[in-house]
C-alpha cells in the first residue's frame, strides 16, 4: 500500500500542478504510473481498474491511511480570502484533516473540463463497480444541492480489508439494526418433520445451484433473482434454528433484523431503516431472517387516515425492496393469517413448523440430555417427558431447569421428581 500512497501523492501535486499552470514534469495524469505490485487489484477483486477509478479509490482512502496528504487542500484563495470552491470537501466531527467529496473528485479528475466532470458523476452511479462492490459512494448531499457536493465515503466492508485484511462483518449499530446470529448445532443436529425437512432442502439447492438455474439455463429471463420464504408455527418450533442452520450449512453469514430499531413512527424513517439495511447487504451472500415478521409485513389497511396511508406505503415499499434483493430473505411468524396476503403470493416457499409428535420429542430429549444425567432408567425418564407436549424451545427450557435443580440438589443423575417438577412449571408458563 505505501507505494499507492506515494503514487497518488504524486498525482495529486500533478493535479494542483496543471490547474493552476505551474511548471510540471507531466501533461495529464495518466501519465504517472501505477505501481505494478497489484496491491489494489487483489484488494478490490477486479483485474481491470481504470486510471480515474484508481485515483478516486485512493483518495477516498487517504483520510483513514495518510491524511496530511490532503492538507494541500486548505491552500486558502486570496483573491476572495476562503477556501477554493472547486477543491470541495466537508467538515467532520472530530476529524480535523481534509474530508473530499465528489467535487474533490471532479477537481483532481477533471479540473475545469466540464465534459470530464459528466465522466466522474458515472464513477459513483448504481452500476458502477465501485458501488455494486461496496468500494465507496457519495453520501450526505443536501436536497437541492449540487450531486458532487455528497461526502466521498470509502466502506467499512473496503476498510476492513485494506487496514485489517480481514473479511468485514458489520455491527450491530443504530446505522445497521441487524445482528450475526450463529449455533453450535450443525444441519445433522436439527430435529423435524420429514416435510419440513424435504423444504428446506429446496432452500438448500437454490443457494448451491441457483447460478446454474439463473445463467446457465438462461432462466434469468422468466425468474426474479433471489429467494424468498415464510416460516410459520408455534413459538419453539426450530424458525430461527432452520435460517441459522441454513446459513451455516451454505457459509453464508445470517443477519437477524431487529425490528424494534427499524419500524419508526416517523413517516419515511421505516424505509430509510430498511435502506441501510438492504444496501448493505445486496452485493453480499447474507441470509436476511426477519423475525416476528408480522409486526413489520402485516395486513395493509383501508386509506382512512394518513396514518393507515403511511403504514400501506412501508408495505408496498418493502414489497419492493424484497423483491428486488437478490439474496435469500426469510421471514418468520407465529401466525400466518398475520402476514399480508400480497407478500404471499411472493415467497417461493411456505414452510409450516408444527409442534413436534412424540416421536419427535422423544428424539429432541435423547439429543438434548446429557448422557451423564442417565442410568438405567434412561428410557423411562425420556418416555416420561416425551408424553408432554413441548416445542422444541420449551424443551431446552425444561433442561436448563433440571440442570439447575440437579446443581441445587447435589444429586448426580437426573431423577423423575426433577423432571416431572421441571416439567410441570415449564407448562404453567
């Protein structure tokens, strides 16, 4: 990287140089070499970087790896006492160096060539690599205000990778309400209905073979891009585990959405919340798992106040928006009837999650108890809790309970007054 760094360092004293016609050893910026170590190549994952791509890359760089290099910037103009308007930038927080923006940009690039200056806006457009991988974009431009005004921003996901050289992860933050979820359990560990099973199997080969079906087999003209089921059933029936297994058993991250930070009362908030979070993750092999889905996708209204009319324009928005996300997307609820009937007719799947059968719940118990907890009345002490009807969730309940009461007692084993006593206030929840 500190050969980019003096490399842009040269072309940015070029830059000043031929703006204001000062005697320079270059007559265009192309003309100053790159390095050939392919440091940017292998940190961006494209082969082929244009010259004013690179150069734009490395300045938005600049203020996280080298800002003083940018401190040419607050040259002052004399003949109006203030900053050049044409050198752009904005003013941080805390930061007390020089932010571009994509005048910034237009300046280095461009100069005063307002044909070039078309050629930079395209540099930050939606079908630019720059913004499809996440590299950068221009933020925060007022409404009204010039689109080259906006805050040159390089991507936390592009940051990790150059200063941590680490597969970026986001936080959970108000700017990002969604959370990493993940299990110790691995896809042989989980209990279910052979038809539940059979379904999300088809989950399973839509992400391994879903290129094959878009691209290969040209499907692409007739399909929409991505994937989109409902789980529904009781509370405890294994929702969650399913999307987190389905994310681990494919290596692909799983984000929870945590609805509670997205749904605002505010008209136009709920989408901005949403925004952040479908950007963030459309160029990324992410699974977005909305929990208590009904809360956010429930039934639109009739149009009788500006309230119902604000609540039907974030339904017909996030239809939108998941049917455009060209990832996986599984929403999760109690109860179907919850979910508005226009989102059904969207998902490729709808898995029910039923409360387990006996023979399922004897299975969960064997899985679930340690086998140091159990003699030779094993059978008889998982028969016994078999009996009572539980989902899989209260069924983990009732073992940290017996696990407390064996602790408590100072007994070895798990014995049948524990279980039936742990059982017992687990069904008066």
């Amino acid at each position: 990287m500190h050969e980019y760094i003096n490399w842009f360092n040269l072309v940015l004293t070029t830059a000043i140089q031929l703006y204001f016609q000062q005697e320079c050893e270059y007559s265009t910026l192309k003309e100053i070499e790159p390095p050939a170590n392919g440091w940017l190549e292998k940190t961006t994952g494209i082969s082929d970087i244009a010259s004013d791509e690179r150069i734009t890359i490395m300045l938005a760089l600049m203020p996280h790896v080298c800002p003083q290099i940018l401190d040419i910037f607050f040259v002052q103009n004399k003949n109006f006492d203030r900053p050049y308007t044409e050198f752009g930038g904005w003013k941080g927080l805390s930061h007390s160096g020089f932010l571009p923006t994509g005048e910034t940009v237009a300046f280095i690039l461009a100069g005063e060539d307002t044909e070039k200056r078309k050629e930079v806006t395209r540099l930050f457009r939606k079908d630019s690599w720059l913004y499809t991988k996440n590299i950068l974009r221009l933020e925060g431009a007022g409404e009204g205000e010039p689109f080259l005004s906006g805050q040159l921003r390089v991507s936390e996901e592009f940051l990790s990778h150059v200063l941590l050289e680490k597969e970026y992860r986001p936080d959970y933050t108000i700017g990002f309400p969604a959370k990493r979820i993940t299990t110790q359990l691995n896809w042989e560990d989980m209990i279910m209905d052979d038809q539940v099973a059979a379904q999300l199997e088809e989950i399973n080969v839509w992400i391994s073979s879903g290129k094959t079906i878009m691209e290969d087999w040209g499907l692409s003209r007739i399909l929409k891009a991505g994937y989109r089921s409902l789980f529904y059933g009781p509370p405890g029936t294994g929702k969650t585990l399913a999307a987190t297994l389905l994310g681990k058993k494919n290596n692909l991250d799983i984000y929870r959405i945590d609805l509670s930070m997205i749904v605002s009362k505010y008209i136009g908030e709920t989408e901005k919340n949403l925004a952040r979070v479908f950007d963030l993750a459309e160029n990324r092999n992410w699974i977005l798992f909305f929990d208590e889905a009904d809360a956010l996708f429930g039934k639109r209204t009739s149009t009788n106040t500006s309230n119902d009319r604000h609540a039907n324009q974030e339904v017909a928005y996030l239809l939108q928006r998941i049917e455009d996300f060209p990832g996986i997307v599984i929403l999760a609820t109690n109860l179907r009837s919850n979910i508005d009937e226009a989102f059904s007719r969207r998902f490729q799947s709808v898995i029910y999650f039923p409360m387990p059968t006996e023979e399922l719940r004897t299975e969960l118990w064997k899985k679930m108890l340690p086998k140091e907890w159990l003699g030779k009345d094993a059978d008889e002490l998982t028969g016994i809790a078999a009996e009572t009807e539980l989902s899989g969730g209260s069924i983990t309940n009732v073992v940290r309970r017996c696990a407390l009461s064996i602790i408590k007692s100072k007994e070895k084993r798990l014995n049948k007054m524990i279980l039936k006593d742990a059982l017992h206030k687990e069904r008066l929840k």
